[in-house]
C-alpha cells in the first residue's frame, strides 16, 4: 500500500550493465523489499536449526565430543561449511530476482527489506550478552547452583538468538555491498572512464589476478584477528597465573582464602584493551589498504575484480565462522545441562551410585572436549565471524569515495 501511494506509477532508474534506463514500479520496488525480508526469514531459520540444542546438528556435534576435542572441532568446522548451503541459494535468488526487477535499485530494497526487521533483532541480539553476564554475576557472588544452571539455559537460547542476529547482519552486509560496488560502477560512469564497465571480465588478466587476490583478503583478515585473540588471551593468562601465585604473610594465596592479596582485575581489563586496540591496526589497515594499492597501481579492472572476489568470499567464511562458533557454545552447555538422553553425555557434578559414576567419568571428558571447542568457537563467532561484515562493506565505501582517484590512475 504504501509502495503504490509513495512511489510515482513509473520511474526511471539508470542501468548499471549499459547505457539507458531500466523502468519501475511501487510493484516491482515492493516485491524487491519483500524478497529482502522472506531471505531474512529463510537465514534466520537455517542459522537456528545449525545453532540451537533442540535440533539434530548440536546433538550430533555434542555425540562427536564423546571422541575427544578433535573429532568436535572436525563435526563444528563440517556443520559451519554445511550451514553456508542455503543462506547462500537465498542470497542468491534475492539478488538475481532484485536486480532483474529494478536494477542495482532492487539490491538496495532488498537489503533494506532485510533489515525491516531490525528493531526485533537488536532486541534477541543483547539478549545473550544479558544472560551470560547475569550468569557470572551469579557464579562471583556464590549463589546455589539451580541459579547458575538458569542462567546457562538462558545463555543457550541467548546463543542462538546471537547467531540468527549475526545471519541477519551478514545477508544484509552482502546486499548492502554490492549495492555499494554498483554505486562505484556508476560513478565511474559519470566520469568516462576509459574501461569496460559492463561487468566483470575474467578473461582480462589483471582482473582475475586481483579476483583470487580479493578471495584471500578474508582469510588473511581472519587470520589476523584470531591471532590478535590468541595474543591476548596469552597475555591475560600469564597475568592470572601471576596474581594466582602471589602468596601474603601467611603462605596463603588468592584461591587459598587469602585476606591480604586482592585480585587486581584493573590490570586484566588492561591488557584486553590495549591488545584490542593495538591489535586492530593491522586487520584495519589491510581492509582500508587493499582498493587502494590496487587502484592506484593496476587501475580499475584490479578494484572491479578485488571486490568481487572479497564479497564472495567473505559471506561464505563469515556464515561459517559464525555458525560453528554458536554450535559448538551451545554443545557445551547441551551437556553441561544435562539435557542428552545418552548418560555418557549427562554431565553430573557429584555422581552417587556406581552406575552414574561410571557414566559421569565419560560425560565429563565429553564436556572437556566441548570446552575446547567452545574456545576455539569463540573468536570465531565473536570476532573474526562479524568482523567480515565491516570488510566487504568497507572495502566498497573506500573503492566508492576514491572512485575519482582511480580514475585519473587510468590502468595504474
């Protein structure tokens, strides 16, 4: 209704493949948006039957864990590759469909159709966060145990409701991106620039250089911000194993009770915001950095095809991380709940009888591998994973303000 009252019964809209126009209606406009939040839906969906314990990847993954860390980690990375499957047809359909429609305009609803939604998902996305602190609060002020085991349940669910958020925030980053390297596209236009602007050309060397070279700018991204995680979270070990040897006038050390060393948690909240600060200036500056090097030094064939290899390449790489990362948090806590029929992965903290000793033993060593693949889970779905939203996005503002620049570069 509102498409048809707000939007002329006809408009032009400049083509981005050649010279002319593409014609549209409030019909088409709406189909465009309404493409864009039935994708939403469809992501949103996938991202919480591969991260929530009700479904039957988790559990597989939490069965994985009875072979120890490694086969966890094996099930996590194959159930994160698996996920991309549909998110990516979705994706796909809404673009081909969106452009057919009205053009780069279309892709532009599209993502905004997506994000139509934003309101509710902001809302589920900091409901994890409040749960996980709640359930620390818990844990330092020594509440009993049913408190804590709520606040996990809570935490479970506010995992999901952070992943399907992230699924949101990643379909919607994509659109949002090619939408952006279109706006590019078009202002090279304006500038008659001396380049075949029609499309992508694979056959033309330099481009398809800079398409392989744009496809590994995500993992190197990746790799640099897991690094920095594992930097930091080095650096705060050693700091805690410090403060945990500290003996007072007594022998008695902050575990042991001691009244005279007080855990000194300004220094660790130190050294995790310096390390995050410090260690973003080279994932930053590698973003920022690639369109540039490649505009200024092989033209615009090289940004054309940099931005199109990240693009696709980062939206596999962050559906993935992301959904590994929430499954193999909400392994953890499917079997430190106790919710699995299998005994062997009913983790219990003081076993009576024989029987759930002998069962306990197992499930604990279930649970150790769990924790493992929940560490390596988080800077997954916690850094590296959201963190490549701002790359592809980023990466086409950049190409999109120095448009004017590359130009006059002409070929390099």
């Amino acid at each position: 209704f509102l498409a048809v009252k707000m939007l002329p019964k006809e408009f032009a809209l400049e083509s981005v493949r050649a010279k002319g126009h593409v014609m549209g209606t409030p019909e088409k406009a709406f189909a465009c948006a309404a493409m864009g939040a039935v994708g939403g839906l469809i992501i949103g969906l996938i991202t919480e039957y591969y991260t929530s314990h009700t479904y039957i990847p988790v559990r597989e993954l939490a069965t994985a864990c009875k072979s120890g860390a490694a086969v966890n980690v094996i099930f996590g990375m194959a159930l994160g590759y698996k996920s991309c499957i549909i998110p990516v047809f979705v994706l796909a359909a809404n673009i081909y469909v969106a452009f057919s429609l009205c053009d780069l305009y279309g892709i532009a609803l599209a993502a905004l159709g997506m994000l139509s939604t934003l309101a509710t998902g902001l809302t589920i996305d900091g409901f994890g966060p409040i749960s996980d602190n709640a359930g620390g609060l818990a844990e330092l002020a020594e509440f009993p145990p049913e408190v804590r085991e709520r606040t996990d349940a809570l935490d479970a669910a506010g995992n999901t409701t952070a992943a399907i958020g992230k699924g949101f925030a990643i379909g919607s980053a994509a659109l949002v991106s090619l939408a952006l390297y279109g706006a590019f596209v078009v202002r090279l236009k304006s500038l008659d620039v001396d380049v075949d602007l029609s499309g992508v050309n694979v056959l033309e060397p330099i481009t398809f250089a800079f398409l392989l070279i744009g496809s590994m700018i995500p993992y190197w991204f990746a790799a640099l911000t897991m690094k920095s995680v594992g930097k930091a979270a080095g650096e705060m070990v050693e700091e805690v194993k410090r403060q945990f040897s500290l003996t007072d006038s007594q022998g008695k050390t902050i575990l042991t009770g001691s009244t005279e060393i007080k855990p000194d948690y300004d220094r660790c909240i130190s050294i995790s915001t310096k390390s995050s600060l410090k260690e973003m200036i080279a994932p930053g500056a590698l973003v920022i950095g690639s369109p540039l090097v490649a505009g200024t030094f092989f033209g615009v064939q090289a940004v054309f095809g940099l931005l199109t290899g990240s693009l696709v390449s980062s939206v596999q790489l962050a559906i993935s991380m992301s959904n590994s990362g929430g499954a193999w948090d909400n392994c953890k806590k499917y079997i430190k709940g106790g919710h699995s029929d299998d005994p062997e992965l009913r983790y219990v903290k003081n076993p009576k009888t024989e029987v759930e000793k002998a069962a306990a033993g197992k499930a604990r060593e279930a649970h150790d591998a769990a924790v493992q693949g929940d560490t390596v889970g988080d800077p997954f779905k916690d850094t590296s994973g959201p963190a490549l939203n701002i790359v592809m996005k980023l990466q086409a503002i950049v190409s999109l303000v120095f448009a004017a620049y590359f130009s006059a570069c002409g070929k390099g």
